[in-house]
C-alpha cells in the first residue's frame, strides 16, 4: 500500500478566491523537501518519487520577511500588490501557452504536477501563470494554502472544469458536486457530508475498503517485476480508486480486481483514464471546441459519453435496490438512508457526479 499511500498524501488541488485560481501541492511537507508519486499516463511506466529540493515550503516570498508574528507577536508584513508576485514570461492573450508545447520546456499538461513543481522551483512557492484564459496563483506552501482555504467562507467559488462544464450544458446534465458553485455546491456537500465524513458513518466504511485495499496489495505483489517495480502503475491505482469509490457510493464491488476484470469495469477505467487525459489540454487551451468539434474534443466527448452510460447503470442498480428494500418495510419505518425526501437515486447520481 506503499504507492497509494504516497498517493493520497501528496495531491495536487485547486481552488478559486476572488477569480483568481490557486493550486497546491501538498498536504502535509517537511522543510525542504516534498514527495509524491509519479502517476502520468506512459506506456512503459512504473512509480517514481519525485523530489522537490530547493523550495522552502514554509517561507513566503510574496511577503517581506523583517518580522513575523512569530518574531515579535505584531503582523508588521507589507502586503505587496498583485503585480509584484513572481510569473514567468508569456505573450499577449496566450500568456505561457506555447512553452507547453516545447519538448525541451519541461511541461506537459498531461503532467501538471511536474508543470507545477518545475515553475515552484523557479518563481517560489507563490507564482502567478497566465496560461491561454486560466489565470493561475500556484501555491505550494502549506501554511498560505491553509490561510486561502479558510478565507473561502461558507460558499466559496472554486475552478471550474469548463471542458466538463461546457459537455454538461450540452448534454442537459445538471453540475453536479465537482462544478457547481455557491450556495449549491454547499447544498450537496451538505448531503453527502452526513454519509460521508461523520466519523460513525466512516466506520461503517472500513470493512470494505479494507478488502479493498488487500486486494490492491495483492494485485500488485502479483505483477511486480524481480526489481520489484510496477508496469503501469497508473492503471492499477485506477483500480484501487474505483474500487474504493464504488464500496461507499454503490456499496459494492464494481469487479476491476477480478481475473479477468468484468467488461464494464474494464470500460469503464479505459473511458475514465482517456476522460482525464484529454480533459486536461481541454482546460488550458484555447476552447475553439466550443466554436468548433474539434478531433480532441471528440474524443474527450466520446469518452465522457461511455462513462457516464457506464456510471449511470452502477447508480440504477443501487436505486432499484433500496426501493426493493424499503417497499418491504412497514409504512411507518419507511425512510431514505439519508434522511426525509432524500431519495437514493438524486443522492447516488449526484454522488458519482
């Protein structure tokens, strides 16, 4: 469980305070050094530390340092202005776009969190990136993410996936958890919260995810090579995830372990893994998809297509199940597992979502 371990606690996330977007790359760093798992889509890969040596995570460079709270118990920090915060060099209205289509730059938008790393080392734990129409803050130190997180408020405005955003509207599908906003996003955060992160519901949980995780650490001793490294590790942490996701949001199996795998898990980590592939250099180009089809977004609508066929008959299944289950019930005991007028199905599709 070493690699998903390792996973899970060096993440990349992102958020949006005040139109300005922000992304982090750590939870929890010690001085000098970050570490995360390498898990980019190659065809020959196995996992890979990363090591991020010359960033001083606890350090703010955006702000002059003569005394700290720290120093003397008196914020006497001067703010600087948005202008003065480090970023590198682009062009007008495409920003740094074309440096990720130089093969000697070092980027790559199927791996952002190299992107990120490498610019971290560069400008420092705050820099500012203007990539085609997404303007970026990049933070990477945990401290001063831990400050913008706590300043959202109830109802805050975070990133939008507009390729997922603009497939949504298309399709007539509503947000959902990932892309909605405001006091919407809070509603069905709400909702999931009371199922989700309360620590006696978790419990409940831990059973399944426990098989789950033995069965990944199977499956990985499994396949290991006599130098002990992983053939497309990415693929298998795939399996794991949505073996995971499917013990709480479908409690059941979705198969990705089986031998060999049932056919719509494996359709639906194929589709899930081009979904994510081609959705990234949708994001942080130019959208000339919503002017024109273009081959990428074909592809990325094809893929978004099956996954959602795919996901919709895990969520039909759980639905028909719990109404099989309560239309037994005494009329009086009759109730949704989370809560009054809460019906399984709106809970499950906005789930998964």
């Amino acid at each position: 469980m070493a690699s998903s371990q390792c996973l899970l606690r060096h993440h990349t996330c992102t958020l949006i305070t005040r139109g300005v977007s922000a992304a982090s790359r750590t939870d929890a760093i010690p001085h000098h050094r970050t570490r995360g798992l390498s898990t980019a889509n190659q065809t020959d890969m196995v996992a890979q530390a990363l090591t991020l040596d010359d960033v001083d995570v606890r350090s703010c460079p955006f702000r002059k340092q003569e005394s700290t709270q720290e120093d003397s118990g008196v914020q006497k920090d001067a703010v600087k202005p948005f202008s003065a915060m480090p970023r590198p060099k682009g062009l007008p209205l495409v920003g740094t776009l074309l440096d990720y289509f130089k093969k000697d730059s070092g980027l790559s938008f199927s791996q952002m969190f190299k992107a990120y790393q490498k610019r971290a080392q560069e400008f420092g734990p705050i820099y500012n990136e203007q990539i085609a129409t997404i303007n970026n803050v990049v933070v990477s130190d945990p401290q001063e993410y831990s400050k913008l997180m706590r300043a959202e408020g109830r109802y805050p405005h975070r990133l939008e996936m507009k390729p997922m955003v603009y497939y949504r509207n298309k399709k007539g599908i509503g947000l959902g958890l990932v892309n909605s906003q405001g006091e919407e996003w809070h509603r069905h955060r709400t909702v999931l919260s009371k199922k989700m992160l309360r620590p006696k519901e978790v419990v409940d949980y831990c059973p399944g995810m426990d098989a789950v995780a033995n069965d990944f650490a199977n499956r990985l001793n499994s396949i290991r090579k006599e130098n002990n490294e992983i053939h497309d590790i990415e693929t298998e942490i795939f399996k794991w995830a949505m073996e995971s996701i499917g013990t709480v949001l479908l409690e059941d199996r979705i198969g990705c372990f089986n031998e060999p795998p049932s056919q719509d898990a494996q359709e639906f980590i194929t589709n899930l893994m081009g979904f994510f592939k081609t959705m990234q250099p949708l994001m942080y180009n130019v959208p000339l998809y919503q002017i024109y089809p273009t081959k990428l977004w074909r592809q990325y609508e094809t893929y978004a297509d099956k996954v959602m066929a795919i996901g919709e008959k895990y969520v039909t299944k759980v639905c028909r199940h719990y109404v099989m289950e309560i239309s037994t019930r005494p009329t009086q005991t009759r109730s949704w597992p989370l809560g009054r007028n809460m019906s399984p199905r709106y809970v499950g599709i906005m789930s998964w979502r």
